[in-house]
C-alpha cells in the first residue's frame, strides 16, 4: 500500500462488501427451488479478491467459506483465458471445494479489464449425482461407489451464455433436474449480483481505492487479531475428540487430536492436525478445504474477541495438514462425502473447547452434531403427483455448546455452522413432501449443566405419509456426546427407534445408513444436547427458575445438578444457599 487508507472509507467500503454479500445472499435464499437452499438455508456467498483471499463472507457458513480461497487458486490455474461473462462450476473435494454436494460457482469480476475479484455462491444440493439418494454418503468406501458427478472447476458459462454440454450432465444424470437447475440459475444470479454492485463501487470510488482498501482491510483485520492473540498467555494446548463408530473406522471409532500453539510475542496460533488417522475407507475424510475451515471456526469460537472473518484475520493463524490424513488433504479415491460434517464438527469442537484450558472466559462446550433422521435425506415417489423427490431436512435441532457468558443455543445445528442453518417448518414440509412431523419438541434435561447450560436436544417423530419414504441417515455421538468443560456436564446422547403405529412395539434401525420408513410406522428422532460450561452449582438460581418453569429443567435435575432447592413448587433460596455449600464442602 502506498499510501495511508482514510479511516472512515475503510468503514463504509468495508459494510458495502458485506452489503454486497448479504444481498447476494438474500437473492439465493428467496430464488432457489430446493428446501435446503431455500429453507434452511444450507449455502454461503463470499467475495475473494484477485488474488483469491477471502474478503467478505458476511453470514457465510464457516466451513463453506473460510477455507474458500482455494476455489479461486483453481479457476485461474486451470483457465488462462478467464474474462468478463465467465461462470465457472466447482465440486471437486480434491481440490479447493468442501464436497461434492456442495456446488460453488465463481464469477471472476472484471474492471477497465483487471480482474479484481471473484464471486462465489456455494449451495448444498439436495441430490448431487450419487449412487443412492443422499448428498451425505457416509458409507461410501471411495469416490466410485459414492458415484457424484464432479467437475473440477469447469467453465459452465462464456459470455454470460450457458454451457449446454454441462448443463445436460446435470439434468441426465441428477434425480431432480429442474430442482437443481432452479437452484444453478439461483446461484448464478446470486454471483452476477455481486459482479453488478461491485461494478457500482469502483464507478463511485474509483478502481485504484478498491484496490487500496483491499489491503488496508486485511492490514486492519491482521492487526486486530495480533493484538487478542497478544492478550493470550504463552499456551500449548492439546484437545481430543472420538467420533463413534462408523462402518470403515473399526470399533473404536474414529480418535482425533490436535495441538494448538499460543504464540503471544509473535502474535500467531498454530494449530497442528498432522497426528491423526490416514485417510477412512468411508465418506468421513475432509478435505483441505473443510479441514482448515472447521479449524479457524474453533479459532473464532475460542478466542473471546469477535474478529473480521477475512484473509487478514486467518494471517495469523496457521493451519497445518498432512496429505492422506483423515482431517487432512485426502487422497484420491478417498470419498469425502461427509466431509462437511462428522469429522468437521468434532475438529470445530476439539479447537473451540480446548481454549477453556486457558482460563475461566475462554472457549467453549463442545456443541451437539450427527445426521439423526430429523435432519436426513428424504427421497422416493410422491404419490401425491407422481413425481421423485429428494431433500435434505433439517426439522430436528441439537444441542449448542454453553459458552463462559450464554447458554447454549437449540437449534446450533452443527458446530461446522455455528447456528447459520435455519429450521425447516413443519407445515411447509409436509406440504412440499409426503411425511407428517407428529412431533417436535425440545427435551428437559438434555443439555449439559453448568454455570451455562448446553443447549436442550429435539425430539422429532414422523412418518410417511404414502406407502413409504427413504431416510439416508448418520446418527453420531451415541457413545462420545457432546463434552462439557471447566466443570460443565456433558449433553445427553442421541437415540433413535422406528415404533409400529398400530402395535406400539419399537425396533432399533442401524447407526447410519438407509431405511424405508414404511406406512404404518414412525420414526422417533432424538438428537443430542450441547455440553455445559463450568461448575452448574454456580449457575444463576433464577436461571435455574426460568428453566424449570419453562420445563427445560426438572425440579429433580435442578436439585440434583444445580443444587437448587423447590419448597413446595417456591424457588427456596436459604435451603439452597446451606444445600449448595454441604456440596462445595464435600
């Protein structure tokens, strides 16, 4: 930068990018045609600058956009013809994208011919190609049995003209064409939306402040997470993780660690994830992208500040990977199915919790995840109209991790989102859908106690509302739920059953994997809590009231757990106080 950036333009240029993002977001969101876009909400928009770092992602989900940079290195690797009414589609978990499911189209951004940036949209699609109806392919042992199509950064727009060769692909090969077609137009506009404003800027500032305010931004951000990083003390932390058993992880399951360095004087945390398993004979393994991302999540999850979620912010952090690692850069023909989720999340949780080692203030519980049948893959005929479905839903929350100031949060999701999905509704479900959500409702007790409690767990029953519906599920954390910390109590784990409507009797379904949900049958759909953060004896007593009277709490748990005292329904703080000392004393 040659010369010193106007503060107060940095603060405008700086919204307008986010604004920018935001509307790019809002455009999706209101335009695409399948549920997980456009009801929950599974997809992120970010801006990368020329030189693909990571500029505004806004509301981005973290594991699709902070590791996003590499979706821009691959475009112009891989093209030296880029130019303006380009479009390109990418989904190749082997290079810069999460999976397979996720599709990301990049508008390289051309002004008074420089290209400057690059808009990115990334959607998750409701059916990508694969072999059996579900984006989430757990089981898969390799890419070929996984079987979606994949497309390494493939130009699928020329002078803003669709492609026809990869737009037929798609519709030959996806069970929902026009859906996914619905959804590619979507997100195509969401990217010339970008491409619009930013235009719009550079004619209002001109292109050499754009081109200043890039640098004075990441310069800004960097400083900003040198001076929190400076406020740590000197810290090697270490923090594990086990993910249940999975078909291809053996009975142990899957054991994860890393080794997060604290470097105060230079201003850096190093986060090391090279000590652990080789790449799975499943769809578990991330992929550098996810890997990275689900590590500078538990960055930002851990560290008290909030800092910008830029490329200025990730300088001072290191990331380090190792080829053929499970959580780390995989190798073809791994499958990376799953690799936005499972091992994600428990990477997220290992980061974000390891921090609370520090001191009282820092980090966080680990939050609740797993594909439970609440949030499966739906698919079959609808016999409604006669037409194939597939979608994924997202009825049923889990439990969020306490953190040192709030409780948990019910609808968290997942720790690779950190709350960003949104909940399906029930009504709209059943409309799109042949299912009926008996019900859904939030579990007393299910999140761990503490000073914060972790966020309560859902129960979700449903049924088919024809002769059957497909479920394509993973059920997690069944023997390692959701870890409380400083004192906090664990979430409680998921359960699942399928229970005959006209008997009563239940019968246990697999882990993971696919089941026919039958007429006449419904399934039971628990997912798990949230753990707690720090001592629950220390827990507000009026919070420990509020809870109880909304039936989150028991009278017995707020006894047992928190040590607080009810008199005949009457919150009774003297026996309380005398209670909780006897057990501080024990």
């Amino acid at each position: 930068m040659t010369r010193e950036f106007d503060p107060v333009k940095l603060s405008v240029l700086a919204n307008a990018f986010d604004g920018i993002v935001r509307e790019m977001t809002s455009g999706l969101l209101r335009s695409a045609r399948s549920s997980v876009i456009n009801t929950a909400r599974d997809f992120s928009c970010a801006v990368l600058t020329a030189d693909n770092q990571l500029l505004a992602a806004a509301e981005g989900v973290p594991v699709h956009v902070f590791g996003a940079g590499p979706l821009g290195e691959d475009m112009v690797e891989l093209h030296n013809d880029i130019r303006e009414g380009d479009a390109f589609l990418h989904n190749d978990p082997y290079m810069g994208n999460s999976h397979a499911a996720d599709h990301v189209i990049l508008v390289p951004i051309f002004i008074q011919g420089r290209h400057l940036f690059t808009a990115v949209t990334k959607a998750h699609q409701a059916d990508c190609g694969n072999s059996l109806p579900t984006t989430f392919f757990a089981t898969a042992r390799d890419v070929y049995e996984e079987g979606a199509l994949i497309f390494p950064c493939v130009r699928i727009q020329r002078d803003y003209t669709d492609i026809d060769d990869i737009i037929r692909m798609c519709r030959s090969r996806i069970r929902v064409p026009d859906q996914w077609y619905g959804d590619y137009l979507a997100s195509v506009g969401a990217s010339r939306i970008a491409e619009r404003r930013i235009h719009e800027l550079a004619e209002k500032f001109g292109v050499e402040d754009l081109v200043d305010f890039v640098d004075a931004w990441f310069d800004y951000s960097e400083r900003l997470t040198a001076s929190a990083i400076e406020k740590l003390p000197d810290y090697v932390l270490h923090g594990t993780s086990t993910h249940d058993p999975f078909p291809g992880t053996g009975p142990d399951g899957v054991h994860l660690q890393a080794t997060l360095e604290v470097k105060p004087k230079q201003g850096k945390i190093v986060i090391d994830l090279r000590d652990n398993p080789d790449n799975l004979p499943n769809g578990l393994n991330l992929t550098k992208a996810t890997a990275t991302g689900a590590a500078l999540a538990g960055i930002l999850s851990g560290i008290p500040e909030n800092l910008p979620s830029n490329a200025g912010t990730f300088r001072r952090v290191d990331v380090l990977l190792r080829d053929g690692c499970a959580v780390g850069v995989p190798k073809h023909p791994y499958s990376c199915s799953s690799g936005t989720t499972n091992l994600a999340d428990r990477v997220v949780n290992i980061v974000q919790a390891a921090f609370s080692q520090i001191d009282d203030g820092y980090g966080t519980a680990e939050g609740a995840a797993g594909q439970a049948p609440a949030k499966s893959v739906i698919s079959g005929i609808d016999e409604r109209n006669g037409n194939p479905y597939v979608n994924q839903i997202l009825v049923g929350g889990v439990g969020g991790p306490a953190t040192p100031y709030v409780d948990g949060w019910p609808t968290y999701q997942r720790p690779v989102c950190g709350s960003l999905l949104y909940h399906d509704s029930a009504e709209v479900d059943e409309q799109r859908y042949p299912i009926l959500i008996h019900e859904r409702t939030l579990i007393a007790d299910s999140g761990g106690a503490g000073r914060q409690r972790g966020g309560l767990a859902t129960r979700v029953t449903m049924a088919p509302r024809g002769e059957s519906v497909t479920l394509t599920y993973g059920i997690e954390g069944n023997l390692n739920p959701p870890k409380g910390v400083r004192g906090g109590h664990d979430g409680k784990a998921p359960a699942t059953w399928v229970e005959d409507l006209r008997t009563g009797e239940r019968r246990e379904i697999p882990v993971v994997g696919r089941y026919d949900l039958q007429s006449g049958e419904k399934v039971v759909s628990i997912t798990p809590g949230g753990g707690g953060y720090g001592d629950p004896l220390e827990r507000d007593l009026l919070a420990v009231l509020d809870d109880v009277r909304e039936s989150r709490v028991s009278p017995d748990a707020a006894l047992t757990d928190y040590g607080v005292v009810f008199t005949n329904g009457v919150l009774d703080e003297e026996a309380t106080f005398k209670y909780r000392q006897e057990r501080l004393a024990s």
